[in-house]
C-alpha cells in the first residue's frame, strides 16, 4: 500500500511539473496594428498558426494574446480589404502594420460547379462587390447588378412594388426569351426576386461561350451564378440591419388647369372647322367646374421599411447561417392597394463529418404579397387616366348629388347629374375613367410561397484530397395565389345586360377571377473534381450530370353578379348562377439531362488553358433532334510573369485572354415540335401542326478580352470585345389559307448579331485616412438580323418591324419634317396627290420616294428600344467613421415609342394636354415642332417619330452617408462589435429628353408607366 502510494504521490508531482513547465512555457504577445498612414485597425483577426488559438484587436488596433506551447511561435494578422501578414513571435510586444490590398487576384470566384482563382480566369466574366452592393437597399437581388458589370442591362419594368426586373447580358439574341439562367447555390432558377440581398456573398455574371458553355442548352442568354453567405468557425456573430424611408413621385409633366384646357379645347373646335356655334364658348362662362390636378391627386408619398436579422457562427465540425428578413413598400398612388411584402427565412448548414466528408444545405422559404395595380398602362389604366381625365372634372361628387352614396363618392361621366338617361352626360368632355376611384377599387392580389434550396454531400479521395465527389440535390417549389375582385363602380350609362340595368358602367357586373397554381422543380447533378498541382504544371478537371424535372399546373375559376361584395362573401360560391361561372385548368412538364466535362490546365501561371463540353437532351424537342451539344474552348496569356516583364514596376498585372464557343436556348414552348388538336363541334381538326425537325436556338461567341494591373493593381483595367451570333432561331411562319384555318408552325429559321466592346476601370487608394475606390463601367452594342425565313421577309408589331439588316424589333413609320405652314407648300408637297385632306397646321412628313404623295412607301426605320451605350460609375470613401457611395447609371442611343404623348398632346377627343400644346402651331410660322390642336386629324394618326423619343437618361441612382462607431463602442466593451448609422437616396437626379414619366423602362410602347420615385431612406446596422 505504501508502495502504491509513493507511485501515485510521484504521478502527481510529475504531473504538477508538466503543467507547471507548460504554464512557464507559454508566451504572452502584445502590441498594435495599424494601416500604412499609422491609423489602429480595429477587428484585425491575430491567429496563432496552425492551431484555433485567436483574438481580434480593439478599438485603438491592440491585441493580447497567449501562444499555446508546443504550437508554431507565428502568427497570422488578417483584416478584410487588407493583404494578410504573417510573422514569428517571441514574446512581448510585436507592432504590424497591414497594407490595403487594392485587388486580389488571390479571390476565389464562383463559376458554377467549380471555382478559380480570378488570375486564372480565361473567360469574360465579371463581379459584383457585395459589401459596396448591400448599401443600394433595394428589394430585389437584380437591381444590385444596375451599373456594375459591363455589358450587362438591367431595368425595372415599372416603378410599382413588386413589379419584374429585366436583366440583359449582351443584348437581345433571340425573339424568344432573352432572360438568363441564374444559379443559386447549384441550383438553376430563372426568378431570383424572391432572395433576400442581405444574403448574397458573392455574384457572378457569366457572359461569354467559354464562362457558360458548361450550362449549355440553358446559357445563351448568359448565366449569374450566386452563392448565399455561410457560416464560420468561429464566435457567433448577430447582425440588425433596419431602415425606414419615404418616397415620392418625380419627373411629372405640368398638366392644363381649367382656363388653359378650355381655351384648347375652344381652338381645337375652330381647328376643326365644324359649322355651328362653338360649344366651348359657353363651357368658359360656367361657374361650376373645378379646377382639378389629377397627377397630384392621385400620387402621395410611399414608404417602404426593412428588417432583416441574421446569425452566423459555428465550431470546426459544424457552421451554420440563419438569417429572416422583412420587407414592405407602400407605393406612391393614392391609397393601400399597390403594396408590396416579402417574408424570408434562410437556414445554411455545412457540417464536416470527417477531414474528407462534408454535407451540408442552403434553404430558403419566402412568401410574396402584392397588391398589384395596372402599372403599364394597361386596363384600367390608373396612371394612364390621370393624363387623359379632364381638370374641369372634380375628384369627389357632391353629397347633394343624387347619385352619390358614401361607397362611391367619385365622379365618373362627366356632369351626369340626377341619373338622368335622357339628358345623359356633357358630350363636350371626354368620359374617361376616374384614376382616383380606380385606385381606391382595385382589388388584385397576387401572393406567392416557395421554398428553394438545395442539400449536398461531399467526399474526397485520394492521398491530398485531389479527387472530390459532390452530389446536389436542389428544389424550386412554388405555390401561387392570385385573386382580383372587379368591384362595380360609376355612373349607370344605360348599357350593359337587361339583368344588371342601373349598374355603374365600370366593372358591370361585377365579379371574382381567382387562380391557383403550383409549379416544382427538382435537380440533381453529380460531379467529379480533381484538382493536381505538380511542379510548374496546375490542372483540375471536372465531369458530371445533371438531370432536372419540372412540373406545373393551374385551375382558375371566376363568377360574376355578386349580391354581398365584402371581403367576407369574396369567394367563388358566393357569385352568381351557374350562368356566370367559368373553370379552367392546365397542366405542362418538361426535364433535361446532361453531361458535360471541364479541362482547365496552367503553366507557370502564365499560360492557361479551358475547355468545357456539354450534352443536352431536352424533353422540348422531337427524339431525333433531341440532343444538342455545346464545346467552348479558351486561352490566356499573364504577359506580366514573363521575364522580360519583370523590370516594368508600373505593370503588375497583364493578361491576354481569348475564347470561342456556342451556347443553347432551350426556352421555348413545351410542345412547339408537335401537332396540336381541337374540338370544333363534334369533329376533331388540326389547330397548330407540328414541325419533328425543330432544332436547338444556338449561340456562337467570340471573345478576345485584356487584363491590365498597373502600380500594385491599384489601377485596373479589363477590356473585352465579343462577337455573339444566334442561329437558328425559332419563328412562327403562317401556313398558305389553303391548308386550313390553323396556327404559325415553328421553325429555326432566324439570325441576329451581337457584337461589341466592354470596358471595366478600377482605381483603388488605401494609403490615406481618406480611402477611396472609383469603378467604372461601359459597354456598346450593335444588334443586326442577319437572316429570316423567305416566307416570312418582315416580322411585324404594332409600332415596329423586324427585318434583315437592321435591330429586332426597329421602329417603323413616318419621319416627321415639320408643319405645314400655308395651303400653297401644302399643295406643292403633295403635288401627286388630286385631293388631299390636309390643312396648314398639319404634320408633314418626309416624301422618301419623290412621288409627291404620302403612303405606306414613305414609311421608314424611326429609331431603335435596344440601346447602344450602357454605363455605371461606383464612388466610394471613407474617413475614420464616416463612409460614402455612390452610384451613377445611364443609358445612352435607346429610344421608346411615347403613345401617352400621342393620346394626350395630339387626340381628337377632349383629353386632357400638357403645357407643350401652348406652343402649338396656330398661325403661319408659330411652330414648326407642334402642330394645330384638333378634333379631326393633324397627322397624329399615324405611326411617326413625332412619338419616337429619345429615352437615354443619366441617373444618380444610389447615394448613401454612414457613420460608424464601432472604435468607441470597443473600448466600452458592451459586447457590441459595430453601430453604424446612415442615410440613403435612391434616383435623386435624372437627366434626360425623354418626356413620359419614366425613361427607365422595359416596355418599347408607354402607355402610361408607373414611374420609377424618389426616395430618402434612414437605416441602422448592428453588428454584435
């Protein structure tokens, strides 16, 4: 026992010893990191080598830190923006001082199903600054790309919350669907509105053959590939973002009040040269009109808010990510109903089973809500109506008025008093529709949940792990909910059914359109990666699958003559008979499986080489035309790690890249290739036949680009010009009437052209207190028809026409030379017309063949939607606390067809006008720009560049102040890492000729666009 005791009293003291020399053996180093101008950097990471051991610095740049004995003595020093220093540590006080790292050629980029490092990179690709991004505060991840890669066109649709965002990667190549493929953490969608912004880590644009060949039949259109944020090892870390803001209406032309659009309208009665006494004469001595601004009655100020909450944090084994945000925008029209909510929540797991096997997943669950309004012009045309609807109409009856009732207080017909039929309405003032009402009657919600994400695993072989299987399964499912209640409304004109006589002629009868649909998509793609570097030689390549399923269906319902309208009895049972019910319902489903390999092979890091190769089979297209397969190849050469290159200090960086490949489009209607049938009576007859031998829309792209570094890559410079070329395109052609009364038949049969040059320039400057980057962007583009099909010489739309030689979709009509001034240039002009209609006053339009009349033949190309020029410029800055952005976008050789100008300037009926017409030509030599106003025609009846306008603009799109006060809070210790207060200003100034109300819009034609607004936001991040 007492031998057993000494035994046990000599492993203590051996193990007090241990622990004591342990203790005695560990180093205590102190000291402070600085920048270059000897400024502290606070939150700079200090990590001890090789092991977990790690603390950060605080506000004034000091750190603390004990080495682990028997552990490395070096320690690492990183600080975001920074280049990494790493150095031996003795003990005691060891000071560093960080240089800004101006760009990193080191920083991996997401490509797809691989990375690389952006040195390595061959193709044109190009790269969003998240962290700069994030201060744009918009809803939608599309609007961060505005202006920040070249070649790459974004424009919102319309002003209107919720409203789509159209993106544009180096033009328009097909008549079909122009829109790229996106790639949210493997997985394809071609919506991203749903994402929330504050999850995004990086954005990737994929522009040429070779970045995207490896998407193949998807990739004509470009591909944006985007990662969400992950988790780290690391301290949990909690981020508070909110904002608040309002928004107003800008951009509004001055309207006519009372005694101007009288007088007009008195002209126009004389203009017209109608016998009789002017009624207008006596309209100017009444008492009882109003005098009502229809713009400023129907836009107020909108506000919007935004919450988001993330967490972030994990162990070695273990990261996680969650993160749910809130968002709201009440838009600038009159009342709640163009609202618009987002609700996401996201979950990103990655867990590191062993030091070879990995799984992990990224989900996202959203629920949408719009209140959507007709934001285009389109029926019933709220912003449309408050052009047209005359100012001498008041908003609101009077309550003395018999037919009005507190449900519908609004004017309609105009001075329809005491529901007098035989009366009826005053005929000397257009019956347009009340906007105000409208607004207040629209009742059309659209809601939209759906859960996206995806699930993988991972495993690595071989020795060094150069041998990695990746499997990924992703889900797209998306369930919508559409419901719009068509409230009746207005003054009974007498017209409609028998059965609804005393109704309002607005929405009779009433009634309910409710549609319910859902739509899954699943992939699963497998790869195998192998990575090897061995002496000067680095290769990885890569194989794989993917197959992806896709189904969706819709039912729809609607009733009409509803005798309880409250939101309660808004359902389809509660409408009328069977007699106004009406179903539908549809269905469609289309897969795609692929293969596809990936080579990329360097030398020295100087001489690089890409090859992708793609098979797809798409379920869109008849079995022998099936498949479709999709090589690019690329070459780059890094001129500056040459030796002849390494006395020139300037260069830093210097790079030749060139690429070659095709691309698919595979975005065409699920079953263009069969022959469709239809019931008519008791027979069966052919609707559509089909064409077995469609074929793939293929892209064929060229690129040369060049990378240029200068003074430590401070100043950089990426160049690229393309060729892009689309064949094959797929055209409805019309067959002879002979064959029966049926739909186009699909061919490939069309060519187009893309072709042009993109310029990124870069300058970055950390040597200061006051640090600051300019990045700048532009890009021109030409867009030809090459070819169509000879039965189809012209493609033809309401406005425009598509033809060899010339844009998709060119404006086409008279050119405008100026007024006819008297009765004799008049005759003279049209000397090869007998009789004509045309009086002094008139539009004169060019006589392009010299015949002296003016006919279809005189019609001529007038101007172009697709625009020539795009260019962004990105400032930031900062100074200790303060930090500043900028944005500027524009847009410049783009013109848009103003059909609102057309309606309101230059109808014959007793619209409304804009101040423009008192400049109107009203004797000879007043104008030679405007012609007369009249209630017959002045010309304004035909398709002319009097409408085509110039729609290039210059906008400050984005301005944001912040102060942070993360230095003050460190040295409080409250746990708080950062406080940061800001202000922001969205679309604070536009330059432009356009005169409709938004020159930043998708649609060729404005009927009327819901404006993009001004808006003033005042936000708070919190970082624990």
């Amino acid at each position: 026992m007492k031998k057993n005791r000494r035994i046990y009293a000599l492993l203590v003291f051996l193990f007090l010893a241990v622990s004591g020399f342990t203790s005695y053996a560990q180093t205590k180093v102190t000291g402070k990191v600085t920048d270059e101008t000897n400024q502290p950097l606070p939150g700079v990471v200090v990590m001890q080598a090789n092991t977990q051991n790690k603390t950060s610095t605080d506000g004034n740049g000091v750190y603390v830190l004990t080495l682990q004995a028997g552990a490395s003595q070096s320690l690492t020093f990183t600080y975001i923006g920074y280049t990494p220093v790493t150095l031996n540590a003795t003990g005691g006080n060891l000071n560093v001082a960080l240089k800004p790292s101006s760009q990193s050629l080191d920083e991996v980029v997401v490509l797809g199903y691989t990375s690389q490092k952006k040195a390595s990179i061959t193709g044109a690709v190009g790269s969003v600054n998240m962290e700069d991004a994030e201060k744009r505060r918009v809803p939608d991840v599309a609007q961060v790309l505005q202006g920040q890669v070249a070649g790459v066109a974004v424009t919102q649709s319309t002003g209107a919350p919720g409203d789509p965002i159209t993106i544009r990667i180096r033009g328009e190549g097909t008549i079909g669907n122009n829109s790229p493929l996106f790639i949210v953490d493997g997985v394809p969608s071609r919506d991203i509105s749903f994402l929330n912004t504050n999850d995004i880590k990086s954005l990737t644009v994929l522009k040429d053959a070779s970045a995207a060949a490896i998407y193949g039949s998807r990739a004509s259109a470009g591909v944006i590939v985007i990662t969400t944020k992950q988790g780290s090892a690391n301290k949990t870390n909690i981020e508070v973002n909110y904002f608040n803001g309002v928004q107003n209406v800008t951009n509004l032309p001055t309207m006519l009040n009372t005694t101007q659009y009288l007088d007009k309208l008195q002209e126009a009665w004389n203009n017209a040269g109608y016998a009789g006494t002017n009624p207008y004469n006596a309209e100017k001595t009444r008492t009882d009109l109003a005098n009502t601004d229809w713009l400023n009655e129907l836009f107020e100020t909108g506000h919007s808010q935004s919450a988001q909450v993330s967490a972030n944090g994990g162990s070695d084994k273990v990261q996680y990510l969650l993160s749910g945000g809130f968002y709201k925008q009440d838009g600038i029209v009159i009342f709640n109903n163009d609202q618009y909510k987002r609700v996401n929540f996201r979950a990103n797991i990655n867990a590191n089973l062993t030091d070879r096997f990995k799984i992990g997943t990224n989900l996202q669950i959203s629920n949408e809500a719009q209140d959507a309004l007709s934001s285009k012009g389109d029926a019933p045309g709220i912003i449309r109506h408050a052009f047209l609807r005359p100012p001498v109409i008041p908003v609101y009856k009077s309550p003395n008025d018999p037919t009005y009732s507190a449900a519908n207080p609004f004017t309609d017909l105009p001075f329809y008093k005491n529901n007098n039929q035989s009366t009826g309405w005053d005929q000397n003032f257009e019956k347009s529709q009340n906007p105000i009402a409208l607004a207040y009657f629209s009742n059309d919600k659209r809601n939209t949940f759906r859960t996206f994400g995806n699930a993988y695993g991972e495993y690595s072989f071989l020795k060094d792990k150069e041998l990695t299987f990746r499997t990924n399964l992703g889900v797209d499912l998306l369930f919508r909910h559409n419901k719009a209640f068509l409230q009746n409304f207005g003054d009974d004109d007498g017209g409609g059914s028998a059965i609804d006589a005393g109704q309002g002629r607005i929405n009779r009868p009433n009634g309910l359109n409710e549609e319910r649909g859902q739509e899954t998509n699943f992939t699963w793609n497998n790869t195998l990666n192998y990575v090897k570097t061995f002496n000067k030689h680095s290769l990885s390549a890569l194989i794989g699958s993917e197959y992806i399923s896709n189904k969706a269906d819709a039912i729809s319902a609607s009733r009409r003559r509803y005798d309880y309208t409250s939101g309660t009895f808004q359902y389809i049972d509660f409408g009328g008979t069977a007699n106004d019910l009406y179903n539908g319902g549809s269905g469609a489903e289309w897969s795609l499986f692929s293969l596809f390999g990936s080579v990329n092979y360097n030398y020295d890091n100087k001489y690089f080489l890409t090859g992708n190769l793609r098979g797809d089979a798409s379920s869109r297209f008849a079995e022998n035309n099936r498949w479709g397969y999709f090589p690019s190849v690329s070459a780059g050469w890094k001129i500056s790690s040459e030796d002849f290159m390494k006395n020139v200090s300037a260069i830093s960086d210097l790079k030749l890249r060139a690429s070659y490949g095709k691309l698919g489009n595979q975005e065409i209607d699920n079953y263009a290739y069969l022959t469709l049938i239809r019931k008519d009576g008791d027979k069966y007859v052919t609707d559509r036949y089909g064409n077995p031998d469609l074929k793939w829309e293929t892209t064929t792209q060229t690129n040369i680009g060049l990378d240029l570094g200068m003074f430590k890559n401070s100043l950089y410079l990426s160049v690229d010009y393309f060729i892009k070329n689309t064949s094959g395109i797929l055209l409805p052609i019309s067959l002879p009437k002979f064959v029966g009364d049926v739909k186009p038949t699909y061919v490939n049969a069309g060519e187009v052209q893309n072709k042009g040059l993109e310029v990124a320039l870069t300058y970055t400057n950390n040597s200061h207190a006051f640090k600051y980057s300019i990045n700048g962007n532009l890009a021109t583009l030409t867009n030809v028809v090459k070819k169509l099909h000879p039965n189809l010489p012209s493609i033809i739309g309401q406005v425009s026409r598509t033809e060899v030689g010339h844009s998709l979709n060119e404006f086409y009509g008279y050119k405008m030379v100026g007024i006819y001034q008297n009765t004799a240039e008049i005759n003279s002009y049209l000397h090869g017309t007998a009789t004509h209609d045309e009086k002094p006053g008139d539009i004169k339009f060019a006589d392009l063949n010299g015949d002296g009349v003016i006919n279809d033949n005189d019609r001529t190309y007038i101007g172009s939607n697709i625009p020539k020029l795009t260019y962004g410029l990105n400032l930031n800055g900062s100074y200790k606390g303060f930090d500043l952005s900028v944005l500027v976008q524009g847009v410049q050789g783009i013109d848009k067809f103003n059909q609102l100008k057309q309606i309101i300037d230059y109808d014959t009926r007793p619209f409304n006008y804009t101040d423009a017409v008192l400049g109107s030509w009203h004797g000879e030599g007043t104008s030679n720009t405007i012609p007369r106003v009249s209630f017959t025609d002045n010309g304004s009846s035909k398709i002319s560049s009097v409408f085509i306008e110039d729609a290039s603009y210059l906008r400050i799109k984005n301005v944001e102040l912040g102060y942070s006060f993360g230095p003050m809070l460190k040295k409080l210790n409250l746990g708080v890492q950062n406080v940061r207060f800001y202000v922001s200003g969205q679309n604070l100034w536009t330059k432009t000729k356009y005169t409709g109300l938004d020159p930043e819009t998708v649609d060729a034609i404005d009927y009327g666009t819901y404006p993009q607004s001004r808006a003033f936001l005042f936000g708070v991040n919190v970082k624990f």
